[in-house]
C-alpha cells in the first residue's frame, strides 16, 4: 500500500470516531506509524477542522516529530483552534519546539515580539531569527537583515553569514569572538559552540570530527549549555571523543541543569 493509500485509508477509519473518544485516536496504527506520517495524520485531522483530534496527536508525537509537532500546537493556541486562545501557551510550545531544533518554530519565536512583545522580548526574537538564519530559513535572514544592524550583536551576524553560506566571514567572525574578551566568557562560549557545528556538519570546510570536539569542549569548559550537549552526545556515541558513558552523563546533567531543552529531554 502507498503511503497516500495509507493517510487515505487512515483518515476513512477515523471518520467514524466519535471526538471524544481519545484512546481510538491513538490506536494501534497511528502510534506504529512513522514520525512524518503522524504529523501527517494530525495535519490532515487538522485541515478538516477536526481540531481536538489533530491537538491530541500532536500532543502524543514523541522522537524526530516532536519539534514539530510544538510548533503545530503553538498554532493551535495563537489561533485559538478547538481551544481559547492563548498566547503565553503558544509562544511556550513555539519556545519548546525552536530549542529542539525546528526551524518554523525559531522563525516563529521571532515573529511572536511582533504579536505579543509582552511574551517575546526584542532580545529573545533576534536570536531565534538568528538561528532560523543559520539554518537557512530565508524570510529570517531577510528580516534580521532589514534590521538596524547596529542592534544585532556579532554572533547573530556571523549566524547570517552561515545562512547566506558564507562561511569565509562567518568563521571569521567566529574566531575574532573567542579571542574576544575573557571577560565575556557566554558569547566566546557561543562562539566556540557555533564552530564546533561547523566541523561537525562541513559548513563551508571538510567535517572534522577531532576539531570539533576541540569547540566542543572549550565551549563547555565556558559554561554554554549548547556545548555541553555536544560533547556530551559524542562521549555517549564515541563519535569525536572515546566513548565514555559516565562523562557523558555529566555534561549531559550539567547542561540540563542550565535549562538546555534537548539534555533535558535525554534524561
């Protein structure tokens, strides 16, 4: 059977569900499916306008989906769709799914000081612009550039050049920030993260495990809650440094403990 077939075949069963009747939501065949075909589903239960069922999925997609799955539920509730409308949940779910690496979800952080400034500062909305940049997203990098760049810090500027793929200058820029001051340890711990990335995933350079396992690490050693998680993934994975589960479990504790979304969802 397609997978058209599937979504189709799925979407008649479920016709004849009563609303409230949750557990039939969640059956056997929505929990087996993929992460993409759920979302899938919940969309599809969405469009039809049948909110409650489309909410309920998106709130039992675990893995892969789950970043967008927040995102959807943030929409949800700034829209008000089967539920009040509520925008501190929103802006909430839109926070949870930009720091589990959704991109919608950052793009939409920064959308929201727009909307509801009293809930998204200007501060927090350039900085997830900035991510959705680095990660591409065009409308970001178009806003953030049609801001008063004096107002953006080097950092976000550097992520610009990484979405525009100019990595030349991002890097660049980069290493003028860790050589910076020692007394501005967060921003050169950021900066040490931002590099790491870029040898872990080729930007613009050959992938260099061993070098980015140097980032890493400086970065944790820094305090930054996002190096942490990076050196701790790669002593848990043996992948950039010796495997080492108890090291791991210690970055990976520390960087929870500062808040970082993605650690704490391993734990």
């Amino acid at each position: 059977m397609t997978l058209v077939n599937q979504c189709m075949a799925f979407m008649i069963i479920c016709s004849g569900f009563s609303v409230n009747a949750s557990t039939q939501l969640l059956d056997e065949d929505f929990r087996r499916a993929p992460d993409n075909l759920k979302l899938y589903f919940a969309y599809a239960e969405f469009k039809m306008a049948h909110y409650a069922k489309a909410k309920l999925m998106w709130e039992n997609i675990e893995g892969k989906g789950k970043p967008e799955a927040y995102f959807n539920l943030g929409i949800v509730y700034e829209l008000g769709k089967g539920v009040d409308s509520d925008f501190p949940t929103a802006v909430s779910y839109y926070r949870q799914a930009a720091e589990l690496g959704s991109f919608s979800g950052a793009y939409q952080m920064g959308l929201m000081h727009m909307t509801a400034p009293e809930h998204v500062s200007k501060e927090e909305s350039i900085h997830w612009l900035g991510v959705a940049a680095e990660l591409g997203d065009n409308d970001a990098i178009e806003l953030l550039t049609a801001m008063n760049t004096d107002e953006l810090d080097p950092l976000t500027n550097a992520r610009i050049l990484l979405g525009k793929e100019e990595y030349g200058k991002a890097i660049g820029s980069l290493h003028k920030l860790i050589h910076g001051s020692d007394d501005d340890n967060k921003v050169r711990g950021k900066a040490f993260t931002q590099l790491g990335l870029i040898y872990e995933m080729g930007k613009g350079v050959e992938p260099d495990l061993n070098q980015a396992s140097t980032y890493f690490s400086e970065a944790a050693k820094l305090g930054d809650p996002e190096g942490m998680f990076a050196i701790a993934v790669m002593y848990l994975t043996g992948k950039g440094k010796p495997q080492n589960q108890e090291i791991g479990n210690q970055w990976m504790r520390k960087s929870a403990d500062l808040g970082f979304k993605r650690a704490m969802d391993k734990l």
